[in-house]
C-alpha cells in the first residue's frame, strides 16, 4: 500500500470486542485488540495516506448466528435493537464499501457499530 501511494484498510471487529459473553473470552479479547491495533495502523501508517477503520458488527440473524446461539437468543436481540430486527449481512458490506471508499477519504481510526443501536 505505501509503494502504491495508500489505500484502506477495514478490518471486521464484533459485538463481543466490548459486550462480554460466557465461554468467549479469547474471541472477546482479539476482537478487542483488533480494534485498538485499527486505531494504531491508522496512527502509524496515515502519513503515508493509508487509512484503517473497523465495523463492529452486532448480532446478525446469518446460519453461523443460528447455529452457535439459537433462535431463541436473536429473537431476544431484536428485542433490544433499537430498530426492532436483526440485521441483515448485506447492511455490513455497506458500512465496509463507505469505508473502502474516496468517500470516507477523511475517515480513518473509525470503529463503526453495525448493530441497530444495541450501544445507545
């Protein structure tokens, strides 16, 4: 990227980076130090006009979601997103495309939740 003159970096975080869940303290964790490392490359690396951002992802309702919770638990994330439903994958690459783009060309050290407002 620096040879290349820049680029953009968007490195995919979760939920869990700041939601503590049993039984997940190593994915937690990484998840955590991913987004500090985002904020680091992002320090380090814009004076050579290379920027990095996370997206956050909360619960999505995918077949991985399905099968390591439940049905039963998404239902009751619906319950506390602020837009009354899970979200759907695509709602992800979105927030990624921005990021990725010239139009978030002044955006860089970003964490963006993906999570129907389960932080507000």
């Amino acid at each position: 990227m620096i040879a290349s003159g820049g680029g953009a970096i968007v490195n995919t975080s979760s939920i869990l980076s700041s939601r503590p869940r049993a039984n997940n303290a190593a994915y937690g964790s990484s998840k955590a130090g991913l987004e500090q490392l985002t904020r680091i490359i992002a320090l380090e690396y814009a004076p050579y006009g290379i920027r990095a951002n996370a997206v956050v992802p909360g619960d999505f309702k995918t077949e991985q979601q399905l099968a390591d919770l439940g049905p039963e638990h998404l239902d009751g994330m619906k319950k506390e997103s602020l837009v009354g439903r899970s979200g759907h994958p695509d709602e992800i690459n979105e927030v990624a495309a921005f990021l990725l783009s010239d139009l978030s060309s002044y955006v860089t050290g970003a964490i963006y939740p993906v999570n129907g407002g389960l932080w507000v």
